[in-house]
C-alpha cells in the first residue's frame, strides 16, 4: 500500500473489505465471515460490500471479538 493509498483510507467515510480488514488486523476471509455473520455491519451497493468507518470504530471501541 502506498502512502497515498494509506491517506486516502484513512479519509474515506467507508471502507472495501480487504482495507477494514487491514485496520481490524485480521484476515480478508475472516472480515467477511464476520460480515455474513452479521458481526460487522455493512452497505452493499451493486456487488460490492463498503464498511463505515463508523463500523470500524465502534468494533474497536467496544473491543468485539469477532472469533
């Protein structure tokens, strides 16, 4: 991931599966199996998943285990 890559994740209000998981430092499978499980929750707009990064931040402010 490029610096520019970095900031612009960082910027975004919503997040692709591979890029939450990278905060959440857990595998892509692993978010998506949350996903379904409806452990993370999510927008799906045409075939694509987007994270909020609300999500994210209530995941880690309430410290989910997501296993």
């Amino acid at each position: 991931m490029t610096l520019q890559d970095h900031a612009e994740e960082m910027n975004s209000r919503v997040l692709t599966v591979a890029q939450a998981a990278r905060q959440l430092n857990i595998g892509r499978t692993h978010a998506y199996r949350a996903i379904h499980a409806g452990k993370i929750g999510h927008i799906k707009l045409g075939g694509k998943i987007l994270i909020p990064k609300a999500e994210i931040d209530r995941i880690v402010s309430e410290g989910v285990n997501e296993e």
